[in-house]
C-alpha cells in the first residue's frame, strides 16, 4: 500500500495563495473597480488557474471580501465592546467606535464602489447591519442623558453619520482626504451634536486607548 502524499504543505500553499489574492485584490480593486481577474492574478503572482481554483469568478472573490470585511467588523466590534461600555459618557463609546471602525471601512472602501454594480447594497448593508444597530444605540443612549441633542431620532441620525463616513471615505478614495480615523471622528460628533471643541478633546482623550488596526496584513 502506497504512503499518503504529506497534504499539509499543499494546504499551507494553497491558503497562502488565497489570503495573497485577497489581499491584492483589497489593493488593485480599491486603486480601479474595473480590474479583471487576470490582472489581479498577475498581480497577486500566481497564474489565472490557481485564482480560478479559489474563486470562479468575479462574484466569488467579491463575496469573499465581504465576508472576510464581517469577520473583522465583528473582531472590531468586540473590540470595541472592550472600550467605554454602556455606563461610560456616551461620546466617549461613540469616539471610540468610531475609531475602531475606521481602519476597517478604510481597508474595504472598495467595497463602497462595488457596491453599485457588482457585490450590491444588500450585501452590504447585511455586513454593516450590527454597526448601525450599535451607533444607533449609542445615540439612543447619548440623547437620553443629553449628551446628544435630540434634533432627530436616533436611527435617522444614525443613517445620516453613516452617509457622511460613506462620503468621507469615498474623499480618501479619490486621494482628496488624508485620515487616520481622528478627523472623521472628530466630524462624526460634531454631526452627531457635539460641540467641535468638546469634540476634539474627547477624540484626543479616546485615541490612546484604541488598539491598533485588526485588519488582516498583506
């Protein structure tokens, strides 16, 4: 009887190549959403079977950043859980989230400029879902001791924080916005009513205690 051929190395390579593809595909899609699979498997350096051999097609390799952007949405979040908790000032939990969250929205901006035409809102709204119910609670919260002013219901604001970081990272896309998180932060509170000088000073306070990125490593 024949020894079984060592399959683990054949493992190993095999998600390698994928976890490169992934990443060049963060990459090259978020430089030019047009970008063929071929082009991406030049790029990522391995040959157009080995990217067929992990994703079919164009659907595919998109559905696998999008569920690869859940996964680290939800360690983001759990992170985040870690923070000013439900007891703490309520700008504090929403500069924190906050600058947790931008990072991974930075990493998968691309996702934004699928959207449209390719993996589709659904989609990710789906991935964004746990997100908006923690903003949106955060604000709920906020209004209630009157750290936020109760202009307009908590999901309606919530929508509308989340239209403006769309809108901000779309900026970072086209190259017009440099930002770490703190501006966006700083602009999301004062959107959410915060005056911007307390603003800044909750996000300077708030930024030392926000881990690093946990987004996967190209």
């Amino acid at each position: 009887m024949s020894k079984p051929v060592a399959r683990e190395p054949q493992r190993r390579n095999a998600r390698s190549n994928r976890a490169r593809i992934l990443a060049t595909a963060r990459r090259e899609l978020g430089r030019d959403p047009d970008t063929t699979l071929e082009e991406l498997a030049r790029a990522a350096g391995v040959v157009r079977r080995t990217l067929f051999g992990h994703f079919p097609g164009r659907a595919a390799l998109l559905e696998a950043l999008a569920e690869e952007a859940s996964e680290v949405l939800r360690s983001a979040m759990a992170s985040a859980a870690e923070g000013p908790g439900p007891a703490g000032p309520a700008e504090r939990a929403l500069a924190h989230f906050m600058l947790l969250l931008w990072p991974v929205g930075d990493r998968y901006r691309m996702l934004l400029a699928l959207a449209r035409h390719d993996l589709g809102a659904e989609r990710v709204a789906d991935i964004l879902a746990p997100a908006r119910a923690e903003v949106t609670a955060i604000l709920e919260r906020g209004q209630r001791d009157g750290a936020f002013p109760a202009h307009l219901p908590p999901a309606v604001l919530s929508a509308g924080l989340e239209a403006m970081i769309v809108a901000l990272l779309e900026q970072v896309n086209t190259g017009a916005l440099e930002d770490d998180g703190t501006r966006a932060t700083v602009a999301t509170l004062v959107a959410a009513g915060v005056p911007r000088e307390r603003a800044e000073k909750v996000v300077e306070s708030v930024s030392p205690t926000v881990p690093g990125p946990t987004t996967p490593e190209d």
